[in-house]
C-alpha cells in the first residue's frame, strides 16, 4: 500500500458513470461495474463513489446498486449522494461499503456527523466539502452538488466537522473539476491549516505532479477522476491507474 492514498472517485448518474467539469455537463464514461474490474485489476486501495443526482432528486441512495458494487469491488468503498439519515448509513455499511460520505445533509443537520460517528466510528464518516470563490474571490462552502450557496467559510467549517467527529474530510474545489490544471493548493492549504483529520484534496488533478503538489501542502491523500478516466486532448473514455512505481516517484 502507498504511504499516501490516491483514491480514483467515480461518478454515479443513474445506473452509469459520467464525469462533470465544473460539477456541469456530466459526459457517460461507462458501467460502473466494469470500472470497478479495471480497477481491482489495477489494485487500487480505496475506491470513492458518489451519486450526483440522489441529493437532488431527493431519492436517496440506490442500494440496489451498492449491493451490486460492493459484491464486485476488492478495495475498500467510500459511497457519498442522498444520505440524510442514521439509517441508510446503517444499511449502507451493512451492505459492505466501508465509509459514508455525507455533504449537504451535513450541512442542513450537522448533528447527524455526530450520532454517525458515535455509533459507527469516526472512521466510518467522510464529510465532503464542495468550495467555490464567490464574485468576490471568498471560498464557499456550496451544497447539493454545488448548486446552493451557503455562506460557511470552508475552513471553519471543516473545524467544525473535525469537532463533531467527522475521521476524515475529502476536499473539492467545484472550479477545478474535471479540468485536470490542478488542485486548488491554496484552498487545501488553508484547510489543511485549520484541521487535523486526514484531509483528502480533490479536484483539478490532471498529472501525476499535482498529487505531490497536493500532499505536499497538507493532503493527506488525494482524489482524481477525469485523470483516470479520460486520454488524450479530446478526452477519450480510458479508464486507468498509475503504476505503483510512478505514484511513488513523486508521494
């Protein structure tokens, strides 16, 4: 295993992957199922997941659908999108999934990071912060997939979430997704500053670099999706994982 976690984090729409840019214009990049193969194949440590329209549809999670992932995958799964309640994370980790990441239900009841924690352990909860810069140049903390402002510094809002027991915060900046120019290391700077919890930086990463960059400014691990999904200039769909030699040239 890697001294630093570099955790491939696909999107869920529906029943196939897409990936966004700018948390917009979701392109279809396959099956999750098979990804998930190309990645056991690649023995990838850790597999992230997110549902992008279950928080905003008000659907909640699609069990189903986890039960068939988790079935298949051979790493370890952290599964984010319409969780609002004790009991579907309950029956999510009952399912096999290792972690839960929670966003805008954090937000609206930031009690429930605790009653999480307290019965599953903190190792069990991911809070996912989504940031953006207001008009103003000020980071965000945006909810429900970027698509409402919230007025919370992400900083202190990451305080906040470490108080109240989250064991680990995943970090995405919405302007850097899926662009691959790079992480916003200012923002995991700052944020890295005010926690001490794992930290894990996403969006933007497009090289192999940028992961060094990240960690090197406070990540704890890092996060990447259109870097292992698309090749070439024209983003062709290419799912794949850097070589366990190259990761650790530059982690």
């Amino acid at each position: 295993m890697l001294k630093t976690r570099v955790i491939p984090t696909l999107l869920l729409r529906g029943e196939g992957l897409v990936k966004t840019t700018g948390f917009r214009n979701p392109k279809y990049v396959g099956d999750p199922i098979n990804a998930i193969k190309i990645f056991n194949d690649k023995e990838v440590d850790e597999l992230i997941l997110l549902d992008i329209n279950a928080t905003n549809t008000s659907k909640g999670p699609a069990f189903d659908t986890l039960e068939d992932i988790a079935g298949e995958c051979f790493m370890p799964v952290a599964y984010g999108g319409g969780i609002s309640n004790v009991e579907q994370i309950r029956r999510i980790l009952g399912i096999g999934i290792e972690k839960v990441v929670i966003n805008s239900a954090a937000i609206k009841n930031p009690d429930l990071i605790a009653t999480a924690a307290r019965e599953f352990g903190n190792q069990a909860v991911v809070v996912s912060i989504d940031v953006k810069k207001t008009l103003l140049g000020r980071y965000e903390v945006r909810s429900h997939s970027g698509s409402k402002g919230t007025s919370l510094d992400p900083a202190a809002w990451a305080r906040q979430v470490q108080d109240l027991g989250a064991g680990e915060i995943m970090l995405t900046s919405i302007e850097r997704d899926g662009t691959m120019r790079g992480y916003d290391i200012d923002l995991v700077r700052k944020v890295s500053e005010a926690t001490n919890v794992p930290l894990i930086a996403a969006g933007g990463a497009g090289k192999l670099a940028d992961f060094g960059a990240a960690v090197a400014n406070g990540a704890d691990a890092v996060a990447a999706g259109a870097m292992f999904v698309f090749h070439g200039p024209h983003r062709a769909v290419l799912i794949t994982y850097p070589s366990r030699v190259d990761l650790e040239a530059v982690l």
